[in-house]
C-alpha cells in the first residue's frame, strides 16, 4: 500500500489575506514573508503569530535576504533593491538601487563574498557589495555570442564555487543556462548549455556542490538535471523527471541533500529523493499557484524538528517536518 502524504505540521494565515512571493528564515524560529502588498511580516515560530510587519513599497516583494551583518535585503517586482539595517527593532532603510529589471528574476545574496546579485535589463547580471550597493562585476553575454546563443531576459541564477573559484550559474528566457566567471567577467566556454531540448523558459535552478548536480525548471512539463565538469566548467544537461502539470516557479535542494521539493503553478508541493530523484510526495494544502519555498537551518523548537515553508497566491504559509 502507498503512504499517503504527511499532513503540515501548522499553516499560518494572516488577519488580511495576501499573496506570499519570498519566504525566508532569519534563524530556525523567525521567519520572513514578502507579500503581494509591498511588506514584509515576521513570523515568530514560537507562537505561530506575526510580530513586526516591515513596509518596504507598493510592489510585490520578490525575495528576501539576510546579510553576514544581518541586515535585510528586499527585492520588489518594480526593480527596486532595498538594504535595510536592524536599529532598536526596527528596520531603517540605508541603500536602494533601481536595477531597472522588471520581472520575476530573483535577487541572490553570496555570503562568502557578501555582495548581491541582481538581473539588469535583458540579459545582464550585476554584482553588488552588500555594504553600498557600488557595482563589482557585471555579466552580460556579448552581441558575437547572442548571434550564437540566443539568451533572452535573464530569469534565475545562483552563485556557486568549482575548485575554489567562484562562478555564477545562470538561466534564461530561451532555456539556456550559462556559468560566468568572476575572473574574467565571461562566460565559460564558446556557447551556453542548452538544459532544455525544446528551449522552455527557465525560472528557477539550485546546484549540489557535493555531488556536482543542479537541478532546474521553469515553464515546461519536467525538471531537468544537469551537472558541471569540474575540469572544464561544461554545463551538461543528464535527465529529465516528468511533472503532471506544467510550471514551477521555485526548486530547492534541501541542506541534508536528502530531498528537494518544487513549487508548483499548480499550487503542488513535490518531494522528491535527491539521491534517486524518486518521487517521495505530492502535497495538496495549497488551493493557488505555489511562489516560494525555505528550509529553516536548524530545530524548531515547536515542532522539534527543522522544518519547510512554503506559500503562494493563497495567502497561507504551510510548515512541514519530512523525511528527516
């Protein structure tokens, strides 16, 4: 007999419904949700209520970051990044950058290196001290490649580290995924890596550094896997897992490396085994397109245990205890 699926341990709804867009956790019992409204609420996991609500703007709030000096960074749909200092409890706003990006490519804070990353218009990508807001690198593919490579609007990336350097792993509108080099400012290799053999957008990705995978989705009816050469710095693409329905919006690979879950348009948490990619779980709570998912980095102490959040158009947050 199949198991069925684990039921949340508890779902927090606030008094006025809103959209969740970014969920982030500042430590195991404090969790940040960004809303449809342009705030930020706190959510104290001790008592399952919220504490503190933040107004960053009018728009949407697209992602959340805390910094090495534990400072908040927000990202609005309007291309607006805000950097936020913690004063006497409260938040007061001490940068603000427009990226001139006006989508739903999120920000990505690198802690070994304390800068921000954020998309600029098209195809561009600019790095950020976190302290300033002053550019450091921007990555942007040259008119000879895009002759090559169509690129389209950047849509995802993250920072990650190969034999000690730092890169950027990079996905785009046509499906394309690219590794830039902090060290030259240029892509890796002649051409980017296809993941996608009919070229769906790409909106979210996330990489093992352990096992040398990443996995990726986006607009289309499957994840993709793909793995980087540590040699040569290749992106390759290696399987592809089946969705019933089409569309994520977020992939994350838990820290344990025992499973990762999608964030489905269907409003569909899927679990699935990291080492297998079995599918494990298809969690049903949601009644509205899935936007964000976060795994606290330690216990809870409510429930005991670390735990995942997820949220969306339906203004819940779902908190689940799985496959420990």
């Amino acid at each position: 007999m199949a198991l069925l699926p684990p039921d949340p341990v508890f779902c927090l709804k606030p008094p006025e419904t809103t959209s969740y867009y970014s969920l982030c956790f500042r430590t195991p019992e404090h969790l940040y949700a960004g809303t449809a409204k342009g705030t930020v609420q706190l959510w104290e996991l001790q008592t399952n209520r919220t504490s503190y609500q933040l107004t960053v703007g009018k728009s949407s709030v697209l992602n959340l970051a805390h910094t090495t000096e534990d400072a908040l960074l927000t990202q609005e749909k309007d291309g607006s990044v805000k950097l936020w200092a913690l004063a006497d409890s409260d938040y007061v706003l001490r940068h603000e950058i427009s990226t001139e990006h006006v989508g739903f490519c999120r920000m990505a804070h690198d802690a070994k290196t304390n800068t921000v990353i954020v998309a600029r218009e098209r195809s561009a990508i600019s790095v950020l001290c976190a302290k300033t807001f002053s550019e450091t690198m921007r990555f942007k593919p040259t008119a000879e490649l895009e002759q090559t490579v169509p690129f389209g609007n950047i849509m995802c990336f993250q920072p990650i580290e190969l034999q000690s350097q730092r890169y950027l792993l990079a996905g785009y509108e046509s499906g394309a995924l690219a590794l830039w080099d902090y060290r030259t400012g240029r892509s890796v290799g002649e051409t980017a890596r296809f993941v996608t053999a009919d070229a769906d957008c790409l909106l979210t990705l996330d990489y093992d550094p352990v096992t040398n995978r990443g996995i990726c989705g986006g607009s289309s009816d499957k994840l993709s896997l793909f793995a980087i050469d540590r040699k040569t710095q290749q992106v390759a693409g290696k399987s592809e897992i089946p969705l019933k329905n089409a569309g994520v919006h977020r992939v994350r690979i838990r820290k344990d490396l025992k499973v990762f879950a999608s964030a489905g348009w269907d409003g569909r948490i899927r679990i699935f085994s990291w080492k297998s990619l079995r599918p494990l779980a298809v969690l049903t709570e949601h009644r509205g397109e899935l936007l964000d998912i976060a795994y606290s980095q330690g216990v809870v102490t409510m429930w005991n245990a670390p735990v995942m959040a997820a949220a969306g158009t339906d203004g819940q947050i779902s908190l689940w205890d799985l496959y420990k």
